[in-house]
C-alpha cells in the first residue's frame, strides 16, 4: 500500500469507530490505542505519519526496544500485557503514560514499594477477567469495586484511571457483549474513573456501543 492507500483505508476504520461512537451520543469521546506488538517500528511510523500517537505493546522487552528506537517522535506508550513481578522495575525504567494491565492486588502492593523507593508515579487500569476465563488475567467482576478502592487507599504512587477488559472469546455476540456490559457496570460504579478500556479489532464497535472509551486496535490496523 502507498501511503495515500493506507491513509484512505486508515480513514475507513476511524469512520466506523465514529459511527459507533455516535450512536452512544455525540459527546461520547473513544480514543484508539494501535497495537504494535505484531509490527515494526517502520510500520509504527508509517501510522505516525498519518496521526496516530498512542501505541501499545504487551512485552516489556518489546515496549523497550520500540519506544528507544522510535524516542525521537512524541508518541504516548502504553503497556497492555501482563506483568511478572520480576519485569517491574523494567516497565518502570520505561516509565510508559499507562499500564493498562493491572490484574491483582498483590501486584499492586510490588508496584507500590518499588514506586515509592524510586519516587514515581504510575498510571494504570484495573484489568477485569469480567467473563471469568481461566485462561484470561484479571480481578473477578465481583471483586473488581473493592480491589479498586483498595488500591487506591493504599497505593499512593499508583493513579488508578479506570478499568480494562478483554471481551470474551466466543463467536456468540450475546456472551461478549454481556462481558462488555459487566465492565462498563463496574467502571460506572469507580469515583474518578475515566476510562473504560475494551474493544479490539473483532469486537470494538459492539465495546463502544457498550460504553468502552478507550479501544486497542492492533491486526486491523496493521495487517491488511
Ligand atoms: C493484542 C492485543 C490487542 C489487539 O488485538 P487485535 O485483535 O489484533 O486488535 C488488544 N489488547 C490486548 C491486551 C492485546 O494483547
């Protein structure tokens, strides 16, 4: 594709995040995260180029070597993968503007005192498993209100700005769908929250009829 084809194609995928959004209401704002993790760094400028800002990788390691390579373009990093405690002063070096992977108390408490002994502050999304897969990271719905609050009281160096989700893996619309819901329930129960993280390249515009304002697009807008 020429850069004029993968503007204009570009321009198709925001028209349908637009539609969608507009059906919530006209002030209802979502914001796209690109998912690099499958794309190199020629690839992550090449939709830079076109006025994406916010990018996202799930390995630290990735997120590293991306983010140095690419340091001389303002772009905003998120990390959105799972974290072992062994990677946190990693991702902390990195300092990204949000880790969008936050899945339990206890990593909570490791980022707190590593946080605190190196005097930073880290902003992050409470990750729900709201359709309760084993094979998924997340708090369980039912807890996802009193972890948070929990969190907040005792992480100080941890800016808690809301919740992410990944929809349930299913062909049937109706499960993800209720998955989305749940999500969005829990995230309008949050004082202060304002993202509500969901929605990927199979699924964002049903997220974002079900409230989601933060998507994470990666196949879609890198692999056509
Ligand atoms: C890979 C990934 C995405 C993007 O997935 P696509 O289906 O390629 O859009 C979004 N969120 C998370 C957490 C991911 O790991």
């Amino acid at each position: 594709m020429t850069q004029t084809e993968y503007k204009i194609y570009i321009d198709s995928i925001i028209r349908r995040v637009e539609a969608a959004r507009l059906k919530v209401s006209a002030h209802h704002i979502v914001k796209i995260v690109a998912v690099s993790k499958y794309s190199t760094c020629q690839e992550i400028e090449a939709l830079y180029n076109i006025g994406q800002r916010a990018f996202g990788e799930n390995k630290v390691q990735d997120l590293r070597d991306k983010s140095q390579e690419l340091n001389e373009l303002p772009l905003e990093w998120h990390f959105i993968g799972n974290l072992q405690k062994n990677k946190i002063n990693n991702l902390l070096d990195i300092n990204p503007s949000l880790f969008q992977g936050l899945d339990s108390l206890e990593l909570a408490q490791e980022l707190q005192k590593k946080l605190a002994l190196r005097n930073q502050k880290l902003s992050a999304l409470l990750q729900i498993n709201s359709a309760k897969e084993a094979s998924k990271h997340g708090v369980m719905p039912e807890e996802a209100v009193a972890i948070y609050k929990q969190i907040q009281a005792e992480c100080p160096n941890i800016t808690l700005k809301g919740v992410m989700s990944i929809g349930a893996h299913t062909e049937d619309k109706e499960i993800i769908k209720q998955s989305f819901l749940a999500t969005h329930a829990i995230y309008k129960q949050l004082e202060g929250a304002t993202i509500c993280s969901m929605g990927m390249s199979g699924d964002f515009e049903l997220a974002i009829e079900c409230g989601s304002n933060m998507i994470r697009l990666g196949s879609i807008l890198f692999h056509n």
